[in-house]
C-alpha cells in the first residue's frame, strides 16, 4: 500500500472519530434536565426560570407541577426574561400558573429585562406581577411572518410543482406570492388569537376589553408605564419579589430559596456553556412556530 493511500486512510479515521466524539459531546449537550433539593422541611420560594424564545412549554410545566406539589415549596417564583414566542406553548404555561395560583399556593412573576407578548400572557396567570422600572413589557398582540423565496427562485431557475387537495393547503408556502385571499384567512386567525390575549388580559388586570385595545396594539412598555397602565401590581427587583412571594406563602423570617441546579454535562467539560448558549440560539432563531405572541427584538 502506497504511503499517501496510508496517510489518507488514517487521515480519513481520526476525521471520523473527531465527528463521532463531536457528536456524543453535543448529544451530552442537549440535556437541559434542572433539579431542585426538595428534601427536607423548611419555609422555602422555589424559582423557576422562563428565559429565551417560548417555543415548548413540556419542560417548564413539568416543573410547575413538581413544585406546586411539593408541601416543602410555600410559594413559587418566576422570574421571566422573555420576549414571548409560540401562541400555544405561550397558552399552556399561563393555563399552568392560573392553576397554581388558582389552587391558593403563591406564584409570584419578577420580570427581568423583557417580559413581552407571550412573556407578559403568561405572568397574567400569576398572583403578584413584579416589574423592574426599566423592564421590556407589553407588546400585546400577535404576529405571524412567512418568508418569501419567490425571487430568488427567479433568478436561479428553480421552480416548485404542487399537488394539493384544497385551495389554501398551500398558504404561506415560501415558494409562491400570498394571495389577497391567503392574507384574509391568516388575517382571521391572527385576530382570533389576539382577541384571545385580550381577553386574559381584562379578566387578570380587571381592564374592560375596549379600553385596553387603546394600548394593545404591540408597543411596548417600560415598568414604569406598565405600573401606570395597570399591566403589573408594583416596581421591584429580584430580591423584591422573592420578599413578596414570602410574604404572600405566609413565610416568617428569611425565606429559604432555592433554584434549580443544572447537571453538568461531558459537554460542559469540553466547551463550558457553549451548547448552553447554542440552545439558545436554536430557540430564537431555527424553532420559529408560526403564531407567535412575540415581541419582535
């Protein structure tokens, strides 16, 4: 055997396992599994962090559930830095934290640097609203964007054949111009969502629908404007709320918080918060749902 049909077939392994062990490592990576030391007895604030796009809610109302049944958990504390995101998963985590608070255990929501569209839809739920003055909140509305590739298609020569069994089956297709009548029937169904914003919204802030249309047309609020308009119950920090949510779980003294701890991963190791980070990105970038309660940023 030739030495360079050697030096190619050693070259050829190590690429190889380089990918194979690259592979292992960002599987490693996507565990985002968070526990919390529930052992124990104690006066004790549980926090729970919403953070990012809001693309699936299966994970944060798992831990919901978790801790509202925990009798070592007297309050909940979520804290969101968010600018919304999916209609639906949006929906489930408020249905989520209505229940709790509905079921007389304290949920306390601390707005970080944005809590927008679906980030402030879920903190509606909760039985206290705490923002920071300079917090990011509103955007009441909805959004639905649909790229269009039409052009470039044009200018190389590609075209896309479509067998459908309906007019609309093909609606919102990157390969094709939307129709007058595409653009009333997405219209219809981003109305009917917006119209069901507006209705938690008036039954959480005790806001008639009408007068709250004024405002709910997508800007954005700081706190301070928000507090003005009746969107959030008071001006506070993180600290501020964890006091809060004491207070209101009947905690005297100091309150034991505890937060969730993340397992360390082979990924970690190697490349410390990278896929952590790369996570995020996949969230606000690739897994766009369609319908979104979204701030826009």
């Amino acid at each position: 055997m030739k030495k360079s049909t050697k030096l190619f077939i050693w070259l050829a392994c190590i690429f190889v396992g380089i990918a194979v062990l690259l592979v292992i490592i960002i599987a490693a990576g996507g565990n985002e599994e968070r526990e919390y030391d529930l052992s124990g007895g104690g006066q004790r604030i549980a926090v729970v962090n919403l953070t990012g796009t809001i693309v699936s809610s299966r994970e944060i109302v798992s831990t919901l559930k978790t801790l509202a049944g925990s009798p070592n958990v007297r309050a909940i504390l979520l804290r969101i830095d968010s600018p919304g995101g999916g209609v639906a998963a949006s929906q489930e985590i408020y249905e989520e934290v209505k229940s709790i608070r509905d079921s007389g255990k304290p949920i306390v929501v601390s707005m970080g640097s944005i809590a927008a569209s679906g980030g402030y839809y879920v903190s509606c739920g909760a039985s206290r609203i705490v923002a920071n003055p300079g917090t990011i909140t509103g955007s009441i509305g909805v959004i639905a964007e649909f790229p269009n590739f039409t052009k470039l298609m044009e200018k190389i020569g590609l075209e896309m054949d479509v067998v459908k069994s309906g007019k609309y089956k093909d609606s919102g297709s990157p390969f094709r111009p939307p129709t007058e009548e595409d653009k009333r029937v997405f219209q219809s169904v981003v109305e009917d969502t917006y119209s069901q914003f507006l209705d938690v919204v008036s039954s959480a802030r005790k806001v008639p629908v009408d007068k709250l249309k004024r405002i709910a047309d997508g800007r954005v609020f700081t706190g301070v404007q928000a507090l003005k308009l009746g969107l959030v119950d008071t001006l506070g920090s993180y600290e501020d709320a964890i006091i809060i949510a004491g207070q209101l779980g009947g905690i005297k003294g100091k309150p034991v918080v505890i937060e969730p701890r993340r397992q360390r991963t082979l990924a970690d190791f190697f490349f410390g918060d990278f896929f952590s980070n790369l996570h995020l990105f996949e969230k606000d970038f690739v897994d766009q749902p369609v319908l979104q309660y979204k701030f826009l940023q």
